[in-house]
C-alpha cells in the first residue's frame, strides 16, 4: 500500500510546539532528511476525547506514511499519550509491520531519574496527557521511588498558537499553575514542560520558578533517544534518506504557519497547506 522505498523522518504535532522538538532532533542529526506536519487547523488536542485524538493521529500518520515516511515521531505528548499505543499495537502491524512510530513520553521519562535529588518531580502538561496519567504510570514502572504531581495548564498551548507567550496574560496563567503544582507538593525540585509547546513559555515560567528548582524541556532527551534507536535499529535507519531537507506540511494556512514558525527556526522555510481529514 505504501512506498518501500527509503523516506524522511516523520514529526507529528498537534500545531507548532513540535518544532521545538524538530530543532533539537535536527541540530541532533542534521543530515537526515525531515517532514513536519502540524495539525494546526484543529489545534488544542489538549482538551479532546481520546477517541478524537486517535482518529486526528493516526490521520497524520497516514499521511506521513503516504509522503514516504518510514518512521514517524509524535512530537506531542497529548498524541503520545492518547493514541501511539492504539497505532503501535492495533494499526502497525496491518498497515506496515516494519515501518514505526514512536513518541515522546518514554524518552523524557529515561533521563529522570538523573535530574532530581529531591525525586521529587512535576510534570506541566496538557488536561489530556496529565489526565491519561501517562507520566505517572510510567515514572511508576521505571522509577518506583519518584514521587510525581501533574499539572494541566489549558491556556498555554492556546496562549503559544495565538502568539500571545508574552503577554500580561501569560504572566497570569503561568504563576497560576507553577503556584498550585508547588504548593501540591513543595519538594519538587524539577519541573518537566509535558508538553512541545511549552519551552516557548519558558522565560516566563522562569521567573516565576523560586530558586532552586530546574526547569526541563524534554527536545534534546528526545533527539538523545532517536540517535540512540537508529544506532540499535540500523535495519530502520538504512530505510531513511540523508540529504538534510526538510519539508513543513500544515492543516491551516501556510503563511500564517511560516510566519510563526520564524520564532522557531532560523531560516525561512517554505510551507504546504493539505488536508488530512
Ligand atoms: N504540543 C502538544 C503536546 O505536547 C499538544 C498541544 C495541544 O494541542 O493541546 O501535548
């Protein structure tokens, strides 16, 4: 049904906070060839059933499938936590049993364990991926003796998509939440942002931290985590183009996708509007 033929690394996100961790994977393997797809036409997944976050995923899969993509990565927590166990167990193996996708929130779990000395952690997310427990059941498998509290914070994926992550609003809503996650559990000494979109808030979400307490933006474990794949799975890697090109697909206009992408990413970059539904 699709294309054998080697193709680039897929990335997937519900909008643009999955470029954050598109850079990081490219500054990680810049010779690999990249298309990005965000959904931004039906941007928040956040607040969304699962069953609606599977369909809108594995819509994307199948289009990254279709453009020739051999491996797919969700570069968003709230797909990672709804629908990558549906597609990896239920639709993989009919689809094609040697292509992959894979997500984001085992990677960022991996590397906890080194960067708390309290072991005492927060995780900022979105009301989907912190209500799926994802997190929490798998720090629970990994790492029995983390103590972890979930935050979901609603506004701040709409607060990025509209360009609004300086504004006095996102002032309010990110010392609302750092407030109640820190007074739920006032041993946390690591904060991880659950979510692709939120490293654009992390200047603000700084300033409100008291000392003493890390922030972690979760790009660079993730891109660690891709290198390390390929290095196991060279069968996977030898299906992969490296020419370093990178094509950016949006559901939504792609003017408007290239000019907020430039907060992103350095150089300009060209965009395609499609459909996926
Ligand atoms: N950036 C995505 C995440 O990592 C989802 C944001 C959303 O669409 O609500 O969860």
């Amino acid at each position: 049904m699709f294309s054998q033929q080697p193709g680039p690394i897929g990335i997937f996100d519900s909008g643009y906070g999955g470029l954050t961790v598109f850079n990081k994977i490219r500054e990680a393997m810049p010779d690999y060839d990249y298309i990005y797809l965000g959904d931004n036409a039906r941007t928040p997944y956040g607040p969304r059933s699962f069953e609606v976050v599977y369909r809108f995923t594995r819509q994307a899969v199948m289009k990254l499938f279709s453009e020739g993509c051999q491996l797919v990565i969700l570069a968003c927590n709230t797909a990672s936590a709804k629908a990558l166990r549906t597609i990896q167990q239920c639709d993989l193996p009919e689809l094609d049993p040697s292509r992959r996708v894979l997500g984001v929130i085992r990677p960022t779990v991996e590397m906890m364990d080194r960067i708390s000395l309290t072991k005492h952690i927060g995780i900022l997310g979105t009301s989907g991926t912190i209500s799926s427990q994802s997190y929490s059941l798998e720090i629970e498998k990994m790492f029995p003796h983390i103590t972890v509290t979930g935050e979901a914070c609603p506004m701040w994926v709409p607060l990025v998509e509209n360009n609004e992550f300086n504004s006095p609003g996102a002032d309010y809503f990110v010392k609302k939440h750092l407030d109640h996650i820190l007074s739920l559990d006032p041993e946390i000494d690591t904060l991880v942002l659950g979510c692709t979109h939120y490293p654009l808030l992390i200047d603000k979400i700084k300033q409100y931290l008291p000392s003493g307490i890390t922030v972690f933006a979760q790009g660079e474990y993730v891109a660690e985590s891709l290198k390390d794949y390929l290095n196991r799975h060279p069968e996977m890697d030898s299906r992969l183009t490296h020419q370093g090109k990178c094509r950016f697909l949006t559901t939504e206009s792609a003017g408007k996708f290239s000019e907020a992408a430039s907060v992103f990413l350095n150089d300009p970059i060209e965009v395609e509007q499609i459909s996926i539904d």
